[in-house]
C-alpha cells in the first residue's frame, strides 16, 4: 500500500493502476493535508443474487408436447367446456 497526495495522483494515476492491475499494490490511498480521502483500488464484478428463491418447491412444467395435447376444442363450442 502505497499514500500518494492528491497531486502525485492527479500526476501519475496511469502509473498508479498500471501497479495496481500487475498486483505490484494491492491499493493506492489519496490524501489530503495528511488525511486519507479516497482509496484507488482493483475492479472486482459484483455478483448479483440470482432470482430463484422457490428453486424445487413448484412442480416441474409440462413439456411442450404435453402442453399441446390437451384438448380445448370444447372451449370454443360455446359450452365454456362444461360436458
């Protein structure tokens, strides 16, 4: 870990990532009159919480093929498919 003032950041930022990215630092901290204000650090992703939480407590789906064998026909007689 690397303090830098504001201006040696300002100055040199490309060089300060550039020892970042390769691992040389693990961050940089900017500050000012003596006291840190800011901390230049690696880019990590940020892992989203996948939208799954009833995952295995619905019951599985049809497949198409048995979706599509059902038959509708009497639906559209005009007895709202009452036998």
């Amino acid at each position: 870990m690397i303090a830098v003032s504001m201006f040696e950041a300002k100055t040199n930022l490309s060089k300060y990532v550039s020892a970042i990215v390769n691992q040389q630092e693990p961050y940089v901290v900017i500050v000012r009159n003596g006291k840190p204000v800011a901390k230049l650090v690696p880019y990590a992703e940020e892992k989203t919480a996948r939208i799954g939480i009833a995952k295995g407590q619905l019951p599985p789906m049809p497949s198409l093929e048995d979706f599509n064998s059902i038959d509708v026909t009497d639906s559209f007689a005009g007895n709202g498919g009452i036998e």
